[in-house]
C-alpha cells in the first residue's frame, strides 16, 4: 500500500541532500570538535559553517546560537537559563495557553520552583491578544514566551507587535520557533526576540538537533554542566554530523520557503474544496489566513477522534491529533481547549494535517476522499 | 454460518499486556487474519513520576505486536468506564453489596462500546484473551467453557448475547493455562513470562482499602455476634466481604471467626465462628439482570448447575424464571456464602447459558437480610 | 599524509555498519516514535529495539533505560534527578577528584544549590580507596557518583567493592561508564549500580546520543520538561537514526570485546617497548594492570604538552592532553593534578593515547617513533 | 640572506583575531608558505559566563585560519606573561611611573616565548600583524617604519635584536591599513570588519581604574599646584599620566588644567594650567634597558630623531651613549610631557635604530623628580 504521511508537523522525512550530507560527515570528519588536532578542527568547521548559516538564517551573530539536542532543550534551556539568572529582577513570567508542552511543562515546573506564571488566553483563532499581554505585564516579569506558530493549528502569534511591546520592558522576550521556523521568514532584530528556539527534525533535519538563539545581553543560566562546549552554556560533544545535516536542511529550507508557502497554501485549498464537494461537514480550527502554510486542523462532527486517526492509518495515511500519552491514548488537545473550551466537542472530533517537502496535490486529493469515506461510516 | 477467508477478515484483539491476549493475537496472525491489536484505557492514574500506570502494560502491548507483525492503538474509555463500571461499582458498595465489576466491564466495555470501535475500525470480529468458546452450532451461537477448567472465564461473561458471540471470538478459549504460556514462550513473546494480573483491573497490585477510601468514606463500628456480644470494631463494612476470614482480628478459644452478614443500618458486621458457621448457608436466591446467552424460549423452570463466585464448583439448582429478566434459583443442597452482589450463572454441562446478579438470599423460604 | 587516530577516548569514528544501519533508518524511518500511525509504530519499533538491547547488555530492564543526547546529559541528570528527589533524605554528595567534568561540574552546581559535596581523593594510579569512601559516607549521603573508568588516565575503580559497601546504605550509587562501557564487562546487579551513564559515540557509535541506566526503584526527577516520552523521565522527540546506530554499535562492541581488549592490552605494551628501545625518557600515568585497555597516558619529562600535540599533529598524529578551554589553550588536567599534586611537571609533559577499532600495530610503531623525534627535538 | 622556497618554508603567525594578523596569515599562505596560526593565550580572565574573555578572538582566529586553510592552534603563556609583562608593569605603577607593557610583551614573549614555540614546531620564521618592516640589507638586518606612518608599530618593537629579526616576518608591513582591511573584506574573511581593539591586552575593554585597583591598592591623596594650593583629590597617583587632562575634575576660571607631576613620598599629584605648562616640558632624559637593532659599533654621540610615546611625531635629539645598556637623549627643542616608563625610540629616516625606557628626565640639566 502506497501510504500518505501527512503529518510533518510531528516529524518531518529528512531530505535526501540532508541524509548525503551527513553521511559525508559520518563517513569523513571522524573527530571531536573540542579536539586540537587535525581531526577537532575539520570537525569544529562543520560547526562554525552550521552556525554562520543559522545565525544568518534569523538575523543573529553567530556566537548568538547555542546548538542544542531538539527544540524540548532549546524552550527549556531559555525559560529555566532567563528564570535562573533574572530572578533577583522579579519572578514573574506570561506565556500562553497554548505553548507546546516543552514549555507549557516547564512553565509548570517554574511553577513549583516559586515563580508566578500567567497563562495568556486565546481567542477562537488560537490567537492572544496584545493588549491581554500588555495588561498582564508588571515590573517583576523577567520573561515572556510566546510561539511563533503554532504546531497543532498554525495559527500565527503576534510576535512583532509583542517585541515591540517588550522592547522597553525588562522581560526578556522568548520564541518557540519549532513549527515555524524554516516556513516562516523571520528577524531576531525586527521583531526584538531574546531567545528563539529551532528543531532540525521539523524541517527535514535530523532528530536529535536544534538551536536555540539568545541575544548576546542576554545572561542565559546552563543546565548542562561539563566541558566548555556552547561557550559554557551547553556541555556535551556536540552532534558533529546532525548538525552538518541540520545546517543542509536550513539551506534548504531558505531556498524553497517561498515555492512552499504557495504550495501548501494551495493544498489547503484543495483540501477544503475537495471535502465540501464530497458534502463532509467539517470546520476549520484556527484561520486560513493567520497561520502556518503547512498546517491544517479540521474538526468532523459527530466523528470521534481515535476512531478517525485509527481508520485513516488503516488506509496508509497519518494525520494525527493532540498527543498520546505514553499509554497510548489520545489526550485532549491543551490547545482546543483554550480555544473552545472544556465542553466542546471539537476535542474528540479534530484532527491534523500537516504537509512536507514531499506531499503531492494527488496525496490531498486522496486524502479528501479516504476522510468522506471515514466520516460517513463514523456517523451511521 | 459463512466463513470469510481469513485475510480478508479483519480481527481487532483487545490486548491488555498479558500473555492471554498475546497469544490470543499471536494465533489469529498465525491463521491469517487481518488482525489489529487494541489497548483499552479504561482507568487514567499515574505513578510517582507522573506517569499513567498503564503505560507498562501498553509497552508490552506494543512490544507483542512489533514481535507478531501487527499494527495496534489504543482507544481511551475512561469516561464510559467510570459511568457504566466504576459507579456501579461504588453504588453496590454503598448498598452493602459486594459488586463484580469485572462482569459488567464485559457487558458495558468490552463487549459493547469496544466491540462498537472494532467494528467502527472495519472489524468483522472482536477477539479477547479470555479462556472461554464460541460455537455456532444448531443455529446459534453458544458459549462454552474454556477447556482449562481452573480458567474457565464464562462466569464473567454471562452476560453475553447472540448479537456479541456472533462478532467475538476467544482465540485461547480451547487452550490450558500451561499451553498459552508454552506458545508465548516458544514464540518468544516479551509478556511470556509475565504474571497473571490479579485484582480488579483499575485498582492493579494496590492495597483494596487504601483505594477504596478514596472514593467512599469509611464508616467504623463494631463487629458483634448474632447473639449481640460485640467482638471487637472493624474499619467500614465495605472492606468485608460474607464467609472471609482475614482481616478480623478475633483472637481466642474456639473456631476461627468469620463475617456472616451486615447490618448497614446499624453499621454492624456480624461474625460467627467455623467455616461452616450455619447462618453462611442459603438454598435460594432471586437474580436480577437475568440474561441468557440463547435467544430461544426457555421453560418456566429448568434444573441445570450454577456458580456463585468465579471458580466455584458448580452446584445443582432448579431456575424458575420471573417478570423482569429476574429468576429464582433453588440450590439443591446449601451453599455457603452466596453474595448478593456477585453473579449467578449458569449451564448445562460445558455451555454457559447466561446468568444474573444475586440480588436476594433465602434459606429454608426466608429472606436472609444479614448477609451482603 | 596518511594520518594516524589515536584520541578514539575523545570520540571514536562511526563504524562502517553504524553508519549503513542510520543510514538505512534515515531513509526509511521517517516517522515519530510518539506518533500512533504506522510511520510511528515503525520509528517507536527501532527505539524499543535497542532499548532491550541495551539493557540486556549490562544486566538491566528496558524500563530502566532512558535515552539521552549523550554522556553528558545523563551525568547531569542522574546527579541532578537524584539530588533533586531525595534532598529531604540527606543534602550530602561523595564523589572523586578525578571524574568527568560532566560529574564535576555537576557537583559543583549541586553545592551551589546547597547540597556538600566530598570530592575523594586518588593514589598515583588515579584510584579512590574504598576506606575512603566508608569513611566519608554518612547518614544523610543520597548520593554516591564515581566513574567506572577514568577517561584520561583508564584507572578502573573499584565499582563491585563500592556496590558491595553501599547497597546497605540508602545513597544511590551512580557511575559514569563513559569511557568504560563497550570495553568492560559490566552488571549493574552484581555490582550493586543505581545509575550509570553511557555515550554511543565512545564506542564507534553516533554522537549525540546515550542513555542513563536507572533502577526501576529509583525517582529519577526529570531534567527536560515537555513530551511524555522515555516514560516523562526525559522529554523531547528520540533521536531515533541515532539510537538505532547506537543499538548496533552496542551489537558489535558486545560482540568484538574479548577481542578488542587482548589487541590494545598489546598496543600498550608495544608502545611503551618501542619508546623504551628507542630510549625516550618516559614515565606511565596511572597503572597498566588495572586500566582500560585503550587508553595509555604517558609523562615525557623535560617536554610542553602544547609544543608536543602541536608538533605529533603536524606529524599527522592526533592525541590529546588534558582539555583545551574555549580560548583553545591547554588546562592541566585535574586528574592528573589529583594524582601528582598541583606542582608536578606531568601536568604539563603528559599525552594521552587511545585505541580504537581502526588502530593497527602499524600506527602503534610509527607513533612511537614519531614521538621519539619530537621528544628529542623539544629537550635540545 | 639564502632563501627556502615558500612551500618548504614554515611560517607560524601569531594570530590575535584581528583583521592585522588575518590578512598577514593570508598573505603568507597566497605566497606559498607553510603557515600555522598560532593565538596566544596570555591572560587568564573569564566573563559572566564563566568563559575565557580571550574566546571571542580565539573564535576569530579559528574561523580565518579555516578560511585561509590553516592549521591553527592555541598556547598558553599566561605564567611567562605574568611573571615578565605584568609583575614589571605593577612594579612600575607602584613606583609611579607609566609602564609601556607592549614593549615588555613584545620583548619577552611575542618575540622570545613565542618565537621559542614555533621554532619547537619547525617553524623557520614567526610572523605578526604589526605595521613594521625588516629587509636584511647591507649585510645585516634593519626594521623599517610600517608604511602606513600612522599605524606604524616600530615605536613597540624597539628592543627586537638581529637574531630576533632573523626569524621575524611583518606581512603587512608595505601596506596601509585601508589595503588590509580591503585585503580583507575581497577575501571576505571574518575578521574584516572587526574593529580595531584599543587598551591593553589584558585589560580590553574594561575600566581601566577598576582593572588596576584590583591588584594595587588605590591611596588617594591631594592635587596641589606646585605653589602648594590644594585643588582637589585625588584616587590614586597611578590613575594619572603626566600631561593629561581628564579625570582632574577641576573647575574654575582660567586655562584647563593637567596633571603636570606626582609627589610619590606625600602621594601628592601636582596640577598645572594650561595644555602648554611650562612645567610639562623638559629637555633631555636618561634611558635604561637601550637596546640597538644592529649589532655593530656605534659612534659614542650621535643624532637621530626619537619618539617618546607611541604615535607621537618625531623629534630631533642627540644621543650619547653611556654604559650599561643606558644613554642620554638631549632633545634639539623642548618636548612636553615625556614620562618615565615609557619609551624612547630611535629612528634614522624609515629605519628604527632600537630604543630604551626612559628612567630620568631633565630640563636645563636638572632632574625633573616630580614627572613620573
């Protein structure tokens, strides 16, 4: 069966320039970065030419970027490094309903730790307001953190507006970048951002690697401790190859941004289209408009979300939906319930799709058809 | 009954992390069925790391499945067992009873809302590990015994129907014990050497009390005689169930005390000494939530054997059927400890044709009113 | 110029079957193990794979093992998880002079945080004595760490007798395997280990990757906050190529052991012959007998450990010394300074080699000779 | 002077990780030579972070070295420079003088340490980023003026001797600053638009008053006129150079004024008026440590012109030498403000002819104790 992945926001297929290259790496440049001999320099190179390329990639410096193991470590790295360190200035940190768990739970975790957190809403969009921001702001907050985009319905945040909000305040102003960064063009300086957190793997990177971005002011708190890897602010040998290959889908990602927005706007189209010809009742969460191309979340009434996702799979196509807990079952999104609430049935009746490099107008098309097809056997 | 070809037959096994189901799902791959292994997540706890507590059971799943070659999910039933199971549960305690989730799990989980998701997945059969048989034979679905007697698990499902045995299929049911666990290990099965869980389901290894408090408060008061001396005091009648030993703490001359019965109003737990104190003896009862596995008209009354509890040996009782899916059943000999709460099921040599719950005990035509 | 590895303790080459199995799951595995499609099946397939593996391979469960972005993370969070979670048991920490930076440091934080930390001192073999420890141990000690082998010198430390002294003791005992695992035979039950700590990129496999054995009855109190993966205990999507390349790195480390350790157990000899018949001045730092087999550390009296590396590596032989700080200079090694005391001249005359799976006797020779040169060269 | 072919000829160049030392590696390799680049640690001092402050630059290095195509290491001199640089700049502090630590640094470990070093490598030549030249001509060899007069850095290089020079090489001596950054930003290193660094070495770019007062205990004290009138405090005699303005805090009418001489005994520093006091100027001086680029014999008296800081304009003098590595230098005209502890430096025409640190200044032939 040929199967339909639908589901690059969850992880997306390493490109095939991104595998070469970092079997190139594996193969050729064997050494330890840290390393004073021939074989730690041409290793220490590679990261050098990562980080220029990513620095580059979001308008930093390049000692601005701190390699990271994925995007859970870069969001946790800046929200414990800021707290850390800031603390003497206040203990007050805003960030939003609907962050990743990355740094929802550590949120949580500031929590315990003696912080103050206020959970920014959203509106029916997924989106916050700035003046919610701007009214929950004090003397004593130290950080805000507040996505780019978001990973479960794209919906785009304002960061720009909030930057600037922030430029005059001492809060040092943190993004989770992982679902935007790479589709979505963006400038540390433009828009005031502190911290910045990236996933190589969500787009088309290994897993296991990312950045996170800290201004050069900004006074970040390790949580690694060993040897001086990250100018002391990330221990460990760093991931020579991933990071080549990292640096491979960033060129890349450059490269086709524009070609891509266009396509996977388009495929959302398509999708939407397809699925009102074939008379399926649906609703879009989130907007068409404000949002991440490549994600599109659409709630069935009357269907129920494990029954969906387990037939869709059945049929070779993966979407998905909220996140399993490690006993396997479906746990309501976090982020449908700050958008409609506890009661509403879009928890249990919505589900993901989220496009790649690799996805064909003929996959969506299929795609529309195999989910009528579901829906209506769902709701005998 | 029309037999599709097994590879076009798609199986969904409900898989719990033992080696029941394992092998229940091993042997149906092994026939060729298109088969989907399905873990229920009926009871959402976590551990100290915050973990849920059925993660190590759905790791196993998971790790079963890769070893077979079939694909699995798990389906999340907690609000459905909490109101259909866990309630009912906690309702019969409080009514002095003492409840046997574990058959209306079957009837309101298993054998119904995961059936209905089997075959919202395209099933054509839900399979479970249970030790237990369908046939079609005369025209209808019958449930027979497993063949491991000391397994047998028909006490729990009686209250199976036509419409369910015609999409179930117990895959072990024709097995022993012993030969399950030799299959899993000769296929090398990551649960081949786990143990067999004990307890109810949601409460797992923990101590009963302990959970139980949590949910319905514990009321103290004495334990007497029926003679009215007072033995000592016991910590909430809901941890005493009629005919156990344990737990009383009477020391002295004599026999061993026993519980024999409760008096909810009173807050009393009436003990008596020697296993086979009298008054733990009944030679009827009345069953509610009668069902029978047969859709066919019954007799008024029929003699056939019935069990009490799981893993009783049958007894010989004589049915009279009652208005309102309620029946009499007379013992011919008395039994001792027979709990209002429990089920009454019921066959004719290896065939379980349904059962009930115990709802009233009689002895010698009178209502015994003490025991619970 | 044909260039000679020997510093495989810094970080040793892929192994050409490592490469080819990431490669293979780079290509074909594209999916997120936490994803409950079949493209997450498979990828989940590949962790759960090399976690019994790995487990298996020092006597563990597979619910005991938690993958982690390398050594260095799990040093830091087997110190950090277990500090956190049984403070109200004691607040004191033993450990020795002569672990990693990854411990060291660690514990330096610790102390920051309010915990006592006793750093046990070592002979001239780079070995703690176990009286040592009996004597520093005290009721409220909740956490014992001391390194199965040293990285720099190969002392082996008496890990069994430790178990032994404090499996009646509530301190958790924590090693950093680092540098031993792959070449020692190991059993966390015969010797009594609550923790340990394993880097795949030690023992020819990817870097980036490694994994903290911790027993089933330890609270491990988490380090990443995020994804409910390795059962919370570590949040964040697993590195799945790279701990599939693990796992066979592990296949073949187990497999190639009894080999690997007679062929450098002879390395050494021949080197030090060689400089012997050569009639380089030389003195050994730590001990040949109870050493890893692959790492040899050597004190050439009257020489600069700088003008040494520099000059072997413009000869084409990489080994190392000690670590080099950020600004790239040579720091005298701490383990040395705990064998010798500060004012030794072996702080600053010592080089160290390590063997690795592609070392021949060839090299072995050459090495010597070339280094016979540059000795004589630099104490004209 | 015989010449290797460029590819047998190995050059390490000390690499700072500035644009200088950049373009000189650059050049070397474009020329053929076996170049390493080589950063010299000397400092041992760590920023917020807990990071080498020298890492930045180390980063820089590393980044040309892997553009040129390089190798590049790092050594440590930080003992050797505290032992010989930085002990004598605290003891010339100390002893209210203004020591030059360049010159120290050049003389006993850019060109001494580290020109060791890299001939421990097999080096044939050390290279820097200074703006100076040497040309072996008429049999010996010469440092010359970099071409770009105002860069050039002969004034810090005084005490280089031939053996020294034998084994030197200024890359960029023959060009002007703009044509080395232009060099540069063609070749698009990394380092092409760093900005020069200013101060000292180990100071960088920090509070010099802070710096010193960590290591030397500040006495403030008075600012008297030399007629005795108190103006003012001060923080520490050390803070203040002869001939400068700033940092007096003195209001009031009339002319600025300027810290024309200290008084170390009654820790006093004396304040004048006027950027032209008479009091600032002198007229001859008395060298110490004098040090002469060529080897051979010198007349007892001769002229040539000298500089008495760095970057100042030259002045005619006549020297006479004296014995122990000393001389006198009467200057044709009154100069102001010339300090002792720094340098003075000879030149004939382009050519540095060698200098000495000044010990002893004078004006009408009398000792000018209060300058310092």
């Amino acid at each position: 069966m040929e199967r339909i992945y639908l589901d690059h926001a969850a992880t997306s297929p390493m490109h095939p320039k991104v595998i070469e290259r970092m079997l190139e790496v594996m193969r050729s440049v064997p050494g330890n970065p840290s390393s004073i001999h021939s074989f730690g320099r041409e290793a220490r190179r590679e990261l050098d030419l990562a980080r220029e390329v990513m620095a580059k990639s979001i308008g930093a410096k390049v000692n601005e970027i701190i390699f990271t193991s994925g995007g859970t470590e870069a969001d946790n790295m800046a929200l414990f490094g800021v707290a850390e360190n800031y603390q003497q200035f206040g203990k007050h940190v805003i960030t939003t309903a609907v962050e990743h768990h990355a740094v929802l739970h550590a949120c949580q975790k500031l929590e315990q730790l003696g912080f103050e957190v206020t959970y920014l809403p959203v509106d029916e969009t997924g989106r916050i307001s700035v003046s919610d921001l701007e009214a929950a702001l004090r003397d004593d907050t130290i950080l805000v953190s507040v996505m780019y985009g978001n990973n479960e319905v794209g919906t785009l945040q304002p960061i720009k507006e909030i930057g600037e909000l922030l430029k005059n305040h001492q809060a040092k102003f943190h993004t989770d970048a992982v679902q935007a960064y790479g589709i979505e063009n963006m400038d540390v300086d433009e828009c005031f951002i502190d911290l910045l957190s990236v996933s190589a793997h969500k787009i088309n990177g290994p897993k296991g690697t990312g950045f996170l971005y800290v201004r050069s002011d900004v006074k970040l708190a390790p949580r690694l401790f060993g040897g001086e890897q990250e100018r002391k602010r990330r221990a460990g040998t760093e991931n020579v190859a991933s990071i080549a290959g990292f640096h491979e889908a960033v060129v890349i990602a450059n490269k086709e941004r524009d070609e891509k927005r266009e396509k996977f706007i388009n495929f959302k189209k398509m999708m939407v289209q397809r699925l009102q010809e074939l008379s399926v009742e649906f609703a879009i969460n989130g907007s068409l408009e404000n949002s991440l191309p490549h994600i599109l979340n659409l709630s069935f009434p009357g269907t129920n979300v494990e029954a969906m996702l387990v037939n869709l799979d059945l049929g070779g196509i993966a979407v998905s939906s909220g996140s399993a807990c490690t006993a396997g079952s479906i746990e309501p999104s976090h982020v449908l319930v700050a958008m409609f609430g506890k009661e509403s049935e879009r928890l249990t009746n919505s589900i993901r799709l989220s496009f790649g490099f690799s996805t064909t107008a003929e996959e969506i098309i299929k795609t529309a058809e195999e989910t009528a097809k579901v829906v209506s056997r769902l709701k005998k | 009954m029309e037999q599709k070809d097994p590879k076009n037959t798609r199986v969904v096994v409900g898989m719990s992390g033992g080696v029941d189901s394992s092998v229940a799902a091993l042997l149906l791959k092994q026939q060729g069925y298109d088969v989907i292994g399905i873990f229920m997540k009926n009871w959402d706890d976590t551990d100290d790391n915050g973990v849920c507590t059925a993660t190590e059971d759905y790791n196993d799943v998971i790790r079963v499945c890769n070893q077979i070659g079939i694909p699995y999910y798990a389906v999340n039933f907690e609000k459905q067992y909490w109101d259909k199971v866990f309630t009912y549960f906690l309702e019969e305690y409080k009514a002095g009873r003492t409840p046997n989730p574990d058959v209306m799990c079957n009837k309101e989980i298993k054998f119904k809302a995961f059936l209905e998701h089997a075959m919202s997945l395209g099933a054509d059969y839900l399979a479970t590990g249970h030790y237990a048989r369908v046939v079609y034979r005369d025209g209808e679905y019958k449930m027979l015994r497993g063949i491991d007697e000391n397994k047998d698990q028909t006490y729990f499902l009686n209250q199976l129907t036509q419409e369910q045995l015609s999409k179930v299929m117990f895959p072990i049911g024709h097995l022993e014990k012993a030969k399950v666990r030799e299959i899993a290990k000769q296929a090398n099965l990551a649960t081949a050497g786990k143990k067999d869980s004990t307890g109810i389901c949601f409460i797992g290894e923990r101590n009963f009390k302990e959970f139980l408090s949590q949910y319905l408060p514990a009321q103290p008061g004495n334990m007497e005689t029926f003679e009215g001396e007072i033995k000592g005091r016991h910590e909430g009648l809901m941890y005493h169930t009629i005919g156990q030993r344990h737990g009383l703490g009477i020391g002295g001359a004599g026999e061993p005390w026993f519980a024999i019965g409760k008096d909810l109003k009173r807050n009393v737990l009436y003990v008596g000494q020697g296993f086979h104190n009298e008054k733990l003896y009944s030679d009827a009862i009345i069953a509610t939530n009668v069902s029978w596995v047969s859709n066919r008209p019954k007799p008024t009354e029929f003699d056939c054997t019935a069990k009490f509890r799981y893993r009783q040996e049958d007894h010989k009782v004589t049915v009279r059927l009652l208005e309102g899916e309620r029946c009499q059943v007379f013992f011919h000999e008395p039994i001792r400890a027979v709990t209002p709460g429990q089920s009454a099921v019921f066959y004719n040599g290896e065939e379980c044709l349904g059962g009930g719950t115990i709802d009233e005990v009689y002895k010698n035509g009178e209502r015994l009113t003490y025991v619970g």
